[in-house]
C-alpha cells in the first residue's frame, strides 16, 4: 500500500549558503577547459589561472589544482612535439621520393650512443627554388633571421631574392 505524503507549508525563500567548492571540477576539467588559453600563455601565473577558474567556472579552486592543470597542459604539448620532431624523418624521406634533386639536410646530437637522438636542425633547398634563383634573380640577397621563443627555443633564418617581375623567392635554413 502505497503512502501519501502531504505538504503542510511552502516557503519560497532559501536560507541555504551558496557554496562555490565542487569536487567534480578536478584538475582534468580545468586543462581541458582551459587547454587553449595555457597553450597560448604557457608562463601564465598560477594566481591567474586561478582568477580565470573562478571568473569563468564560478569555482574556487587552490593554487595545487591549478598548478596541476598547468603541468598537465605543457605536458600534452610537449608529448605532440615529441611526436611530430619524430615525424621529421618521415618528411625529409617524402620530400627526397618525390624529388631526388631537393637538399635535405637534417642533423640530430646524441648524447651517447645507447640514446635517442636529439633534434639539432633541418636544412631543406628545393631543386625548382635554387635553379629558379640561379636563372632569373637579380643578385640581390636579403637575410632575415630571427629567435625563437616559447618550448623549444633557437633561430629561423631565411634568405630571400627578388626577381625581375618583383615575385619574392624565401630559402629557409
């Protein structure tokens, strides 16, 4: 037999406390939620990360959440890059099948002869490029380099000619 139960009063005010803890909102949550802009800002400070978490989430988080979610962010980036710098060979065997005449170049360091290799740089000339520049450029070369910031820090170079209808021709080394 089934019970009823029956309301004797309703009040529509609530004493209770807005609370802003949530358990669920772990240190997953924030990198996946906040993957981009860490990626973006990867030196951004703990304390914003945290202002971020509670403007955006309405969720009060400590400083360890934050600093973990940051960690987890690089690490996943880092993993991709890893990935791709081994995707490098791949690339240079590519670009060699489909033109045996290109100039590519690739050298590695390895600390001892059990360890990986470790990426040093990557050198490539396109045959169509250089007999191109060799044929119809003007002897004017220009140089432009800069350094590179962020994870994996070094020097982009580029060397670039001009020809007679003013079509920029870009080496990068």
């Amino acid at each position: 037999m089934a019970r009823c139960m029956q309301v004797k009063s309703f009040h529509d005010e609530h004493n209770c406390c807005v609370s802003f803890r949530n358990k669920m909102v772990n240190v997953k949550v924030i990198a996946k939620y906040f993957e981009a802009t860490i990626g973006d800002h990867p030196k951004m400070k703990l304390r914003e990360i945290q202002i971020k978490v509670a403007s955006e989430m309405h969720i009060n988080v400590n400083m360890t959440r934050c600093r973990r979610a940051r960690k987890m962010v690089k690490n996943k980036f880092a993993g991709n890059s890893i990935q791709e710098f081994s995707m490098l060979w791949d690339y240079a065997d590519e670009l060699r099948l489909k033109n045996p005449r290109n100039v590519i170049k690739m050298a590695v360091n390895r600390f001892t002869p059990e360890s990986p290799p470790h990426f040093k740089r990557f050198y490539v000339c396109f045959e169509a490029l250089k007999r191109g520049w060799k044929e119809g450029c003007r002897l004017i070369l220009g140089l432009d380099g800069c350094f590179l910031k962020g994870p994996f820090k070094g020097e982009l170079l580029a060397a670039i000619g001009r020809d007679g209808s003013f079509n920029l021709m870009v080496f990068f080394m």
